[in-house]
C-alpha cells in the first residue's frame, strides 16, 4: 500500500494551465496503475487520466489533447498536466493507486482547481 499526496492546484483563468503532482509514499512503477479523478458538488467522481505501469494512458473525452499524465523516472510521482483549461474543469482532482496484484485502491486528499476569470 502507499499514500498518495496531491499538490498544484489553485485558481487559474480560462486558457491558461496547471499542473498537478501526486506523490506516493513509496514505488508507482510496477504494479500500480494511476489515474486522475475529478469531482463536482452532487456529482459522481469521474476518471480524467489514468496511466498503466507498461506506461499506456487513457483519457476522457473532455479532456483529450488537453491534458497529460506522465510519471516521473524514480517512479513514485504522477502529474497531471492541464492546458487550455475551461470553466468546466473546476473540480476538486483526485489521485489514485489499483494496485494491480492485490487489487488494494488507495486515494489521496484532493486538490482544488478552480477556473475563472
């Protein structure tokens, strides 16, 4: 099992970009598969990015050509890079670990992003 830290969000205006960073209290590389998740008030989390441990990505269709996930080469960050960034985006972003082997899924603390002018 690891924890999951997340950082980098804020306030930011339409067009512009952040980046978010999950950091694990220990190895991502191997057996974990990551993904981004968002979520709006009375609303279900939803699967923004996620990335494999052979290093494959999936992304929902809101945000394709928009966002980027990729993990550091030690192996226990995970971002999230946001371009182009709408209104609609303004969520609180969520990191999480499956652990592939054990199915054990962990989640970190959330982080706000919010996009206004």
């Amino acid at each position: 099992q690891v924890q999951l830290v997340e950082s980098g969000g804020g306030l930011v205006q339409p067009g512009g970009s952040l980046r978010l960073s999950c950091a694990a209290s220990g190895s991502i590389s191997s057996v974990y598969v990551m993904g981004w998740y968002r979520q709006v008030p009375r609303k279900q989390r939803e699967l923004v990015a996620g990335l494999t441990p052979g290093g494959r990505t999936n992304y929902a269709d809101s945000v394709k050509g928009r966002f980027t996930i990729s993990r550091d080469i030690a192996g226990n960050k995970v971002y999230l890079q946001m371009d182009s960034l709408k209104s609609e985006d303004t969520a609180v972003y969520y990191c999480n670990a499956k652990n592939m082997v054990s199915d054990w899924s962990g989640w970190g603390q959330g982080t706000q992003v919010t996009v206004s002018s």
